[in-house]
C-alpha cells in the first residue's frame, strides 16, 4: 500500500503531470523538459525525483545524458487500487498533450522533435534478430520480442550485438530505448513494430525501416541504395499474431 500512496502524493502535483504528460510523447532528459515547461532544470530534477520515487518514470543513459520515459505498467497500477476504492470500472484518464517545440538549446539532440533536426548521415543500424549471426543474421519479424540486437556501425565497420533489455514486456507496451539497452542508434530495420515503439524511436531521431527477405548484409545494402521503405508513425503491426 505504501507504495501506491507514494504514486498519488506523486501526481499531486500540475508540473510533475505536465512531465509524465511530455515524456510520454517522447524520451527527453532535463534540459529539454525544462525547455518545454520553461521551468529550470533544477526545478525538472527535483521533481524527477519524486517521480522515480515513486517509480513512476524510468531513466536511460546515452551517451553523456539521462533520457526519461515513463512507466507506464506502475502509472496503471493504481488502476486496480482506484477500481476498489469506487466499486465499478473506473480508470485514471488523463488529457493529451503534443508537444512539438523545437528545443534548440538541448545538447542532446536525440531528445527532440526530430521534425526541426537536420538530415542525418545513418551510420549506426540496429537490426533485430533471434539468433546473433553477425551480419548473415536474418532480420526479426517483431522488434519488441527479438531476443537480441545486432547493431552495425557504418563509420568504425564494426558488428556488435546487445540483448533486448525489455524482453518479456507486457503486450502492446514495448520501451524501446530499454529495449535498446541504452545504445545509441539512428535506425531500425525490422520485419514488424507497433506504432507505439515507433513512435518512441521517431521521438529520438531514429528512423525505422521495414526489413526485406534475406540477410542484414542484404538489408544493409538495400538500406544504402535508399531501397527500405520507412514505417509510418501510424503503422499496425500484425506479424505472427501481433497486433499493435
């Protein structure tokens, strides 16, 4: 019980809502909230604390920064202490908020808009697959259940693999970054994903390509010549029985 009224004193509050409400559109670290809000940055890692308190948000680290996200499996957990409390079906709403100022002071660009970014060279692939093969892996049909991830950077001609940090997530609610294990990449190429992970990865600037039959080593050369087409925002996933 202790730890759901640590949740409710957590929400208690207009900006710490206006935090969840913004990093659930996408992952950003302080100083982009900060630049959102147009509060300071101490005043976001005050409340970030509370936050994680009540292990409501999660925190990833790129490179130098910290990007948030939101848990959402502890956010609607007090759905069921709620359904108690009332009696009958009710759920936590909350309205929608879309946030697409460019923050262009933020140094860590991934974490905004990737709609104000300038075009970007793609050197870092990240390919999802079921067995680590290198690059004669054969592209995943689902990113969110991929065991592993094979991550092909261009400009080192290096092959690495990362296990998925999310694997076993309930349905329909992938985090990619953690997915990602906290690797830094620019894109995706993939049988399948739901709209809700690519939306997460567009809001850090990766892109997210639909895979083609063969090998990465097949895909990569594909990807070079400009031939994968890139999933929509508002694709829906139905590959071997998923249904974003």
């Amino acid at each position: 019980m202790e730890d759901k009224i640590k949740i409710f004193k957590a929400l208690g509050d207009e900006t710490r809502i206006n935090i969840l409400h913004l990093i659930n559109k996408k992952s950003m670290c302080a100083k982009g909230i900060a630049r959102e809000l147009s509060i300071s940055e101490s005043a976001v890692s005050q409340q970030i604390k509370v936050l994680k308190d009540a292990n409501l948000v999660i925190g990833y680290k790129i490179g130098y920064h910290i990007v948030y996200d939101l848990n959402i499996e502890q956010l609607e957990s007090i759905n069921i202490l709620i359904d108690y409390i009332v009696n009958d079906d009710n759920n936590i709403k909350t309205k929608e908020n879309i946030y697409e100022k460019c923050n262009k002071i933020c140094k860590h660009a991934k974490c905004i808009n990737n709609k104000n970014l300038k075009e970007e060279n793609i050197m870092r692939i990240c390919f999802p697959v079921k067995n680590n093969e290198g690059v004669k892996s054969v592209p995943y049909g689902h990113f969110g259940t991929a065991p592993t991830f094979v991550i092909c950077d261009l400009e080192k001609d290096e092959v690495t693999n990362v296990g998925n940090g999310d694997l076993g997530h309930e349905h329909g609610k992938c985090q990619p970054i953690k997915a990602l294990s906290g690797e830094v990449v620019d894109a995706v190429v993939v049988g399948g994903i739901g709209a809700g992970a690519i939306s997460k990865l567009n809001s850090m600037g990766i892109k997210v390509y639909k895979a083609i039959e063969g090998d990465i080593e097949a895909n990569l050369e594909a990807l070079k010549k400009g031939e994968l087409k890139e999933f929509s925002s508002t694709h829906t996933c139905n590959h071997d029985g998923c249904s974003h």
